[in-house]
C-alpha cells in the first residue's frame, strides 16, 4: 500500500469540496461511531473519495442512490 504525504494546498481543496459536495449522513455517522466503540481500526475513505465511488457505481447502472 502507497502512504501519500498530505499537502496543505490539496488539504483546502479536499476541505472545499468535502464541504460544498459531500452532505452529512446520520446512518453513515452513526455506523462509523459504531465501529469505532468497537475498536475497528478507522478505514473509511474520504468524504470525495467516497462520493466519486457512488457516482462511478451509480453511473456503471448498479440501480442504486
């Protein structure tokens, strides 16, 4: 696995987009506090990361929102 260094231009852009693009999910909120009360490690992606992945999905013709 590749450990990319965090830049701080690319953190404001991913700061911006996470904020105008990817809105709160209670259920996603809540599956995430979940996870970590029960000690697994935090693995989730990042908010645009996760948003291009449903969009790829829904795009392929999953037939899921």
């Amino acid at each position: 696995m590749v450990d990319h260094q965090a830049q701080d231009g690319w953190l404001q852009v991913e700061d911006f987009l996470s904020g105008t693009l990817v809105k709160g999910d209670d259920a996603l909120d809540q599956a995430v506090s979940t996870a970590r009360r029960a000690g697994m490690p935090p693995i989730e992606v990042a908010p645009t990361a996760g948003k291009l992945l449903m969009l790829l999905a829904w795009f392929s013709g999953d037939g899921q929102r």
